[in-house]
C-alpha cells in the first residue's frame, strides 16, 4: 500500500468538503472506507489500496493518522479541534489544492458521490452506525478488515448456474460423479 495515495485523497476530501463543520476524522474515515468499497465493488479495486482494521466508531485506514500528520507538517491541511456534539472532535481545513495527478477520473467520481451523501446526507454518528455492519461485528478490535469480506455480506441472488454447481458439488463429494 502506498501512503501516498491514502494522504493525497485524504486531502482531497477535506478540500472537497469546503465546509469543515461537515467533515470530521470519523467522516473522513468513512469516505475513504466507502469510496474503496465501492471501487472495489465496481472495478475490482480499492482506490487507495489501504488496510482498514476495526475502531469503535467503524473500519478505520491503518495508516491514517500518518497520512493526516503528513498533510498537516506540509501544511496542507489544519486539523482544528472542536466540541462535536458535546464530545472533542477533529474538523479539516484544507489549506493548498489537492494533487490528483495519480487518480483517474472515474476514481474521483465515485469518491465524490461517497463524499455528498456522507457529509450532506450524516452525521457522525449516523454513519458510524451505517459502518457497523457484518463484516465490522465479525471482525475483533483493531483486526483488519478485508474489502472482499464486504462482497460476503452482500446478499446476491441465485441463479440455475448456481444450482447446478452446488448439485455437482454434492454428487462429487458423496462420490456419485460418474467418470468421465
């Protein structure tokens, strides 16, 4: 995994949400989580290419809080703290222009409607749920979380294809198969 391309859409998402009161560190985990979910589910990879391991408030990226450090050193980003909901949270104000040079274009897209529906559409704690799904009760705390395990929780439908395999399955291990 690259930590760059988690720090460069990390600030791109604070850059992307102008309004800082919208995007807290658990909002910002859950754009990245969603956005590399949804890639994944879509093409068949993650944007970023990030470990997730279970927190609290949902799957976390393993090396966010490098990522942030970095953007905040090389003054990029302002983390400031704040009373969120009675509690001391973390909004982002993003200082520079994100570089997107290594994203392409349909990546940026699906990391921008994972961004309108979270900031515009939850709160904090709304998502936080939303994240505590199968795979996130599954896992044990602090345990990485795969992004296939997310395909397991996604209930699909069953076609003739799949039951005739799962016949051939039977048959072969009740050791019906004819030869062939």
């Amino acid at each position: 995994m690259s930590i760059a391309r988690l720090r460069d859409l990390a600030h791109y998402i604070c850059w992307k949400c102008d309004d800082p009161a919208k995007l807290g560190s658990t909002k910002l985990n859950k754009v990245l989580w969603l956005s590399d979910l949804l890639s994944y589910r879509l093409r068949g990879r993650a944007i970023t290419g990030a470990e997730y391991t279970k927190r609290q408030f949902g799957p976390v990226p393993r090396m966010i809080m490098i990522a942030r450090s970095e953007l905040v050193s090389s003054g990029k980003i302002f983390e400031r703290q704040d009373q969120i909901a009675g509690f001391q949270g973390v909004h982002f104000i993003a200082l520079e222009k994100p570089d997107l040079s290594d994203f392409l274009q349909e990546e940026i897209e699906i990391v921008d409607s994972v961004i309108s529906e979270i900031c515009e559409n939850h709160t904090a704690t709304s998502i936080s749920h939303f994240s505590h799904d199968l795979i996130w009760r599954a896992a044990k705390m602090g345990e990485v979380i795969p992004q296939f395990a997310w395909l397991a929780s996604t209930p699909g439908e069953l076609g003739e294809e799949d039951y005739n395999w799962a016949d051939s399955v039977i048959d072969r291990i009740e050791g019906r198969a004819t030869l062939s």
